[in-house]
C-alpha cells in the first residue's frame, strides 16, 4: 500500500503545473513558474517593489524564460533573476529587447542605484530575441521539450503572449499565457493576435489577465471616437500637457497627433523609446524634442507638450511642467483618479475589458482559465461571468499550485 502511495504522488509530482510566485489576486509584479517533468520555465519577471523581488528566491535553477513586455510589473526584477540564474537568456521579442534598456533604466534609478544605465544595458543584454509566429524549443531535458510560439498581443508596442506545448514520451499539454493585452487596435500598436482553437491539441491551461475585468467604464469605450475626440480637443489655443507613460502612452498618442496635422514637442527623456516605435513604422513626423527649459516655453506659447510620468510624481518632467500653472489643459490617460483638480482623466484602456476578456476565452476554448494579474474582487467577478459561459475557471493564490 505504502508503495502504490508513492508511486502516486510520484506520478502527481510528475505532471505539469504552474504556480504563480506573484501576481494572483492582486496587481504588481507578475512571475509564474511551470514546472514539467523536470524542466523549470519563468513566465514574466517582474517586480515594482523598492527591495529585491521576495519570489525571486523560489525561481533559481530555471532552463528558460518568457519576459511578455517591458512593463515594470513584468520585467522589472530581470536582475534579481539573473543573480540566481546567471546563464539564463529570457526570450522577448525583437521590440520589446530594444526597449528594456530604457525600461530597466528607470527602475534602477528609482531605486538610486549607481550608474543605472549601464545596469539596465547588462541586464537586457541577456534577452534573447525571437519573432512571434515560429514555434521554437524553448527547453529540453532528455526526451522531454517545452515548444513556444510568441503572438502579438496588443497592449504595447512588443508585447507578446505565449504558447507552450509540453511533450513527454506518454503525454501532452498546451498551455496559453495571456499577460496584459488588447483587442482593440491602437495608432501603432494593433489588437491581439489569438491562435486558432485546435479541438485536438485544445489548451489545457489559460493563463489570463483580468485588470480591467469589472471596469464597466472601460467596457463602454468605443477606442476609435473616444481618441479621435481626444485628438480634436488638442488643437485649441491653450497650454496643453499631456501626462503619459513612456512606453505606450505617450508614442501611440503622438503618432495619432501626427497623423491628424497636429504638432507636439516631447520631453526628450522619451526620445529612446520613440526611436524604437519610429524604427517599427510609427508616424511621428510632427514631433519633436526639447529638453525641460524649452518644454516650458513651448507651454508659456500655449503649445502642445508631452511629458513623462501619467502620475505627475515629484521630479517627473510633467510634474515640473505642471508647476502652478492654472491655464493649463492637464490630461492623463487611464488613471484611477485625477492627481490634481486640475486634471483632464481620459479614459482610453489598452488593457483588455470585461467583454473582450469573455471574448479571448471563448475563441481560445481551454480547457481551465486561471486568472490573475487583477484586484482579488475583481478577478472574482470575471471569474462569476467567465463560469457562466460555460469555462471551468480557478482564481489561485500565489503559491498555490495549478496541475494540469
């Protein structure tokens, strides 16, 4: 009996799972690990916190990993993982690998480090850069491999979803990683690129995003004349200043200006990510860049400027900018709450709502969705809506383990 017991649990043991090491029941960091017959694949590592990521201890000992953007929440302890992974060669795409240095950058002056540059450039040296489209062996052990297929998947500018087929002499599993994505076309980015349900090679695991999955506001956009209506509002006479990220935000809005006629100077701590959307065919032949003293002026003439950060925090250029101006036409996009009176909220989501969450789970027809990447209330509702039609969905808690 004794035994049988422990051929059992062996068997258990044996069987793919993924376990989320953050990112369940609550937004920040994202790090999932699938763990299959001996192989150990990191998908996303991200961190927002000020101190070494807490999960990154658990994910030593990888064979491979899957960075889906350059979002802080998602790569933002890229070193943290090569500390206990020195070897490792994350996978990105081609846009996202040009991007992360800048990405890094920023973390690493967040957190006061020396030199945070050159920090980011050793970091993100050690992404490698596959195309979506061609599946590609992501890790091998013996006779088993993990295969992946990256897809575009809206969002930003580079990011990707990913597919992971699991082989193993007697058994096969398909699991789909969904991390922040859109639908919806954007100026430069387009909507998510879904793979085609197979119904004899079904994904048995969908590892999904739902923040925006109760955001009935987000639900009622209509993405094209709610920025097209942004668009027109910016060519009065006014100070205007446009609070927006740095990567998506800010480039996918002025390529809109641009192809609207309407000209727009940009803080030039923007200008290396720009670079990268121009070099992906973004229109952005009406912009421009200045550094903080001309950005001032530009608005005392009533111009129109973009400047990084969305929350206007201390030190920001926009937070500069702003100042005490009172004539100014203050607009962020997509946050939670206006940071001053004085602000314009524009609500243009490049995150997925509720309908095309319901929607991206219906075209995949997985066997299990499991959510994560939300408020835990959230993640609760959209899992009420997506068992009603019909899905078997979990909403795990980080280190609870998922097992195909």
């Amino acid at each position: 009996m004794t035994a049988n017991l422990s051929e059992l649990y062996a068997a258990m043991m044996d069987q793919p799972r993924l376990t989320p090491l953050a990112g369940a029941n609550a937004l920040g960091a994202n790090a999932y690990l699938l763990e299959a017959h001996g192989l150990r694949v990191l998908l996303d590592a991200g961190s927002v916190r000020d101190r070494p990521a807490k999960w990154a201890r658990l994910a030593g000992d990888l064979d491979a990993a899957f960075v889906s953007h350059v979002h802080g929440d998602h790569i933002g302890a890229l070193s943290a993982l090569l500390y206990s992974n020195p070897t490792l060669r994350p996978v990105a795409s081609p846009e996202s690998v040009a991007l992360a240095p800048y990405a890094l950058a920023g973390r690493f002056a967040a957190l006061r480090r020396a030199n945070p540059r050159q920090l980011a450039r050793d970091a993100a040296a050690s992404l490698r850069a596959v195309a979506p489209g061609s599946p590609f062996e992501l890790a091998r052990r013996g006779d088993v491999s993990i295969t992946a297929t990256l897809s575009r998947c809206g969002h930003v500018l580079g990011a990707c979803s990913v597919l992971l087929d699991i082989s193993a002499p007697e058994s096969f599993h398909r699991i789909f990683y969904l991390p922040d994505f859109c639908l919806h076309d954007q100026p430069v980015t387009p909507g998510a690129d879904l793979p085609d349900a197979d119904p004899e090679r079904p994904i048995d695991l969908l590892l999904m995003e739902g923040v925006l999955g109760a955001d009935a506001d987000a639900d009622a956009v209509s993405h094209g004349p709610a920025r097209a209506a942004l668009v027109e509002s910016l060519r009065h006479d006014r100070p205007r200043l446009l609070a927006l990220s740095a990567i998506g935000q800010a480039p996918e809005l002025a390529s809109a200006l641009s192809a609207a006629g309407i000209p727009c100077l940009v803080h030039e701590l923007a200008r290396p990510v720009f670079d990268v959307y121009a070099a992906s065919g973004a229109d952005l032949s009406l912009v421009t860049f200045a550094d903080l003293a001309a950005c001032s002026r530009a608005l005392d003439e009533g111009d129109l400027v973009i400047a990084t950060d969305e929350h206007l925090s201390k030190g920001s250029p926009s937070h500069t900018l702003a100042g005490a101006r009172t004539d100014l036409d203050l607009v962020v996009l997509n946050a939670q709450r206006s940071p001053n009176a004085r602000t314009r909220r524009v609500l243009l989501p490049d995150h997925a709502a509720r309908s095309q969450l319901r929607e991206a789970a219906r075209a995949l027809a997985p066997r299990r969705v499991a959510l994560v990447h939300g408020a835990a209330r959230t993640l609760k509702l959209l899992a009420r809506a997506l068992a009603r039609d019909g899905h078997d969905v979990v909403v795990p808690s980080n280190l609870q383990s998922i097992t195909l």
